[in-house]
C-alpha cells in the first residue's frame, strides 16, 4: 500500500507541474458573475481547485465554472 500511495504522489506531483494556467489569475464565470481567480490544480477528488483574493480555497465541478477570454 505505501508504494501505490508513492507512486499516486508522484503521479499528482507530474500533474501538477504541467497544469494549465496554475499559478496564475485568470477570469471564469461561475453562476452568471465574472470573477478572477487562481489556478491551484486538483482536489483529491478531482474537481478544480481555485483560490480568490482573500485567500479562499473552492473546488468546481467542469460544468459549474466557464473559463472567460
């Protein structure tokens, strides 16, 4: 079991540094409002995980964010 758990953190670490736009502000419309948020990565349950200005962490499901141009 600890090999798999190695080897699933290794995994997510490969993830992460390919991860598009992590890091990094971007705009997304989430429930018709046009918000800027940060790009963190995943959850462990794989829903999207993004951060607003104060800080706050938020995981969305692909259909309840849109990423905006």
């Amino acid at each position: 079991m600890l090999l798999k758990e190695a080897k699933l953190k290794q995994i997510n670490e490969l993830n992460l540094k390919r991860f598009y736009k992590r890091g990094e502000w971007h705009d997304f419309e989430i429930n018709g409002a046009r918000i800027s948020l940060k790009v963190i990565g995943t959850s462990n349950l794989g829903l999207l995980l993004l951060e607003d200005k104060d800080g706050k962490q938020q995981e969305f499901d692909l259909k309840e964010e849109k990423w905006v141009n």
